[in-house]
C-alpha cells in the first residue's frame, strides 16, 4: 500500500472508530427500557446528558490536534464550538430535570442530595459553565496565554473527573458496558491531551 492510501485509511479509521465511541452509547440509551416509563422533557434531559458525555470525548481531541483534518487552527475552532455545544447541552441537561422536578435540582445544586451522584454532576456543572464564561471573557480578562492555559486545562479536568463520576453512580437510561467504555474513553482522551498540551506549552517557555 503507497503512502498516501495508508494515510487515507489510517485518517478513515480514526473517524470511523469514533463514530462508533459516540453512536454506540446514545443509540443503546434510546434503546434503554426504562425509557417507555418517563416522560419526553425527562427524556431529552437524559439524551442531553449522553450528548454531553460524547462531547467530552471529542474536545480534547481537537484540541490536541488528534483528529485528521481537524489540526492546528481548525481543531482550536471546533473546539470553540463544541465547547458551545456541551454547554447548550448540560444547560437542557439541567432544566429539564428542573421542569421535572424542581425539589431534586434544588437539593443537588444546594449538595443537600442524598444521590452522591448529584453532587459530582453539579460539581462538573459549575465547571462546565467557569470554562465557558472564561472562554467568553478572556479578551476582556486579559489573560495571559499560560494562564488561560492553566486554567482551561484546570477545569476540563474538573469537568471530566465530576463528568465520569456522576455517569458511573447513575443507574438509568445508559447502558453500564457502553458507559464504562465512553467514560474509560474520556479518561484516557483528557490525560493524553493534556499531558500533550503540557508539554508543547512547556517546551515554549
């Protein structure tokens, strides 16, 4: 096989593999059973969780520069938008539990819960929506490149620590093997990407 297939066929296999880390877990949730006993607002809040989930997989990718064609500035792009997306995400994420019941958010953004599991999820929460806000106000911050660096990396890894925890201590609409997977997938993503980026930013100084 030449050079320029064998390229073609690793980038294709990057892409397809994952495909198959995102689809599988959201498509074994909407086969979940449980489903048939909740109602569409409860659903769409779960499915925003499991989107939320599939998206933390993907940022450190592009923002190390791992996936084909998505390098450099346009890995940093998408990365911005999806970042976007995954706040979007665990905002329906958050409301529609609240419209489903609105005593359990309150206990759990007050970490008065007695589901361990809501802790996590708030903690990841609060975080997801710091890196966001970060990202919206660092011109007007202006934060030096290492200390945005620093404190971005800071807070993804809260993000996917809180993330992974609350995930694994639900039993509910994911199922458990495709749920491991992602999260074992999230973790090894994140801890690549940012002993990655560590060591790029390092290599600068």
């Amino acid at each position: 096989m030449s050079p320029i297939r064998s390229g073609r066929a690793r980038k294709s296999i990057i892409w397809l593999a994952l495909a198959i880390a995102v689809i599988v877990p959201i498509g074994a949730a909407a086969a979940s059973p449980l489903l048939a006993w909740r109602d569409p607002v409860y659903i769409a809040a779960g499915f925003a969780g499991v989107f939320a989930m599939a998206v933390l997989l993907v940022q450190p990718l592009l923002a190390a520069g791992y996936l084909p064609g998505l390098d450099g500035a346009r890995g940093r792009y998408a990365h911005r938008w999806i970042g976007g997306l995954l706040v979007a995400a665990v905002a329906v994420h958050v409301a529609g539990l609240w419209i489903t019941s609105p005593p359990d958010v309150i206990d759990a953004l007050l970490f008065r819960s007695p589901t361990p599991f809501s802790a996590w999820g708030v903690i990841a929460m609060w975080a997801v929506f710091a890196t966001g806000l970060i990202a919206v106000l660092r011109r007007r911050l202006k934060l030096r490149p290492r200390t945005w660096r620093h404190a971005h990396m800071s807070l993804a890894l809260v993000v996917v620590a809180g993330s992974i925890v609350h995930a694994l201590l639900i039993d509910g609409t994911m199922e458990t093997i495709s749920k491991f997977a992602l999260c074992a997938m999230v973790l090894a993503a994140t801890v690549k990407a940012v002993a990655g980026l560590s060591g790029w930013a390092g290599s600068r100084r």
